[in-house]
C-alpha cells in the first residue's frame, strides 16, 4: 500500500454556496475545492466563476490544497473557467478537468492558464469509457498533471452499469494501472450514501487496498473516516521508524530488520512515510516539510512489507 497526505480525501463546495467557504478550508480534507460544473446552473455559471475567486483568498490551513472543478472542456464554459482563473488575485493549487479523454484535455489546460498560474497543477477526472480507454495516455499527459480520478456516476451512467463495486472493479483497475504506471497519483470515487458509514468504511479499504491514494467525500462526515483509512496505523509507522533506524546505524546497507532484509528502497519509503505521517515533535519540522513541494514521488512502503 502507498500512502501521501497529497490527496487522502478531497470535499466539494458548490461555488454558489459562499457561507460554506470557510468551513470547507477548516473541515480537514487533503484537498479543498469550489466547483464550478455540477453543482452550477447553466444560467449561473458567470456569477459562480467571480464568486469563487474569494474561496482562493481565504486563508487556509497548513495542510490543505486549494481546489477547483471547472467545466468540461468539450464546451465554452469550461474554457471560460480557465479564463477566469488566469485572472484570479490568488491561484487554486489544483484544477480538476472533468470528462477528460484524452491528453489534449491536459494541453489545453496548461496553455490557457499558461505563465498566470505556473504552479498550478491538475488532477483529470476520468469517467467516461473513452476516458478509461485513454486512461494511460492521459496519465502520462505531463509533468503538471498530478493524479487520476475516476468519476463512477457518469461512467455507471454511459455504460449502463451499476453503481457498484463490484460492476466497476475492471474501470477502477485500469484508473489505478494507468496513473501508477505513469507515476502520478489516483483517486476513488464518492460513495454517495452519506449516512452509512459502515458503507463508506467497506468501499473505501477496497479502495486503499486496490492502489488508491483517496477518495472524494461527499459531505464534511465522512472526512475523519476516508483519512484514517488512507493513512498508515501506528504498528505500520513503528517499523518504519525501526527500518529508519537501522539504516542509520549501519549506513544504509542492506540489514535485517524484524526478520526481513531490508536495503534503499525500504530505507527511503520508510522515510517518506515518517516525514508526512509521524506526528510533529517540540522543535521538530512539520510532517512532510515544505507542503507545496512538486514532486511525482509516492509516499509508499513496499507492499510486501505494508499488509495488515
């Protein structure tokens, strides 16, 4: 299993609703986004688009990445979206591109935001069957493009599936394939239940263990659970600590550690994993140090040393 606070869990504000700005900054999620598609009325779209600015110049906490799903770009809307974007006093971290099919998608991203938002990165929503057809080109679409997520409602819909797990293992595997292949990040869908948190507690580990990073929450609720789920446990940070450990002592060469050998890889993931999951110490940096840092490295241990 890998795991990053990169894109544990992401929740959703609808661009109009500007009371819930702040709450959606404070409720914990990885990824705080204002949307633009769904959630907007055809005839709102403008307004949305101006509104939505000021969630980007509310303050934030440390940990958290500021977000927006824009308009699929099949349509002026979506194009508009980038516009105004590129116009914004304070740029969004992440833009989610929704419907995309195909690495053009992600080209017309990058150049309509261009050098106005140059640390901006995407996240592709991938959730139509050309979509998950073209899910490999599409990972590997270029360096801003940060992860994967698969979008089960519309792919359900266009293939006349249920919305299931099980209907949707084979699109699930080929999301995760795809953008662990690439080396970029991949998340699950919503469970739309909201008060079934057994439910969400069941789909979310076959998320987690299918190679997932995350999954979308749909309300504040779920957050606490699908974040516990996608971060490690304390056994599994005390062997790292212990493989850490041993590295040290015996400069990084290869060692056994609980009656496993263990080399660099074990010693690096092991790492990675402590500096984003181990809680701050007085003195100590925060996990994960600088918590903007671009990179395409996973958070992961090998998974023959992660099982539960």
């Amino acid at each position: 299993m890998r795991f990053t606070r990169y894109c544990r869990s992401l929740l959703s504000t609808p661009a109009m609703a500007v009371e819930r700005y702040t709450k959606s900054h404070q409720s914990g999620a990885d990824i705080a986004m204002v949307d633009l598609e769904d959630s907007v009325p055809p005839t709102r779209k403008e307004e949305a688009r101006r509104l939505a600015e000021e969630f980007f110049a509310l303050p934030s906490t440390k940990l958290a990445r500021s977000a927006v799903r824009i308009n699929t770009l099949s349509g002026p809307d979506g194009l508009r979206d980038l516009i105004a974007i590129a116009r914004y006093r304070v740029k969004p971290d992440l833009v989610l591109i929704p419907m995309t099919e195909s690495p053009r998608d992600i080209e017309i991203a990058a150049g309509a935001l261009g050098a106005d938002c140059p640390e901006t990165e995407f996240l592709a929503v991938v959730e139509t069957p050309l979509g998950i057809e073209n899910a490999p080109a599409v990972a590997a679409a270029g360096h801003r493009l940060r992860g994967l997520v698969f979008g089960s409602a519309d792919y359900a819909f266009a293939v006349g599936a249920r919305l299931s797990w099980e209907a949707l293992a084979h699109a699930r595997a080929r999301v995760v394939n795809s953008a662990r292949a690439a080396g970029v990040e991949a998340m699950d869908a919503p469970f739309f239940e909201v008060t079934d948190l057994d439910g969400l507690r069941r789909e979310a580990g076959l998320a987690r263990d299918f190679g997932f990073s995350g999954k979308i929450a749909v309300h504040p609720r779920q957050l606490a659970l699908i974040n516990e789920t996608f971060s490690p446990d304390e056994e599994l940070l005390e062997r790292a600590r212990r493989v850490v450990a041993a590295g040290l002592e015996n400069g990084r060469s290869v060692t056994v550690v609980d009656g496993v050998m263990v080399g660099m890889p074990f010693f690096e993931a092991s790492q990675r994993l402590i500096e984003q999951f181990d809680p701050p110490r007085p003195g100590a940096p925060l996990p994960g140090g600088p918590q903007h840092t671009r990179h395409h490295a996973p958070t992961d241990t090998p998974n023959h040393t992660t099982e539960k």
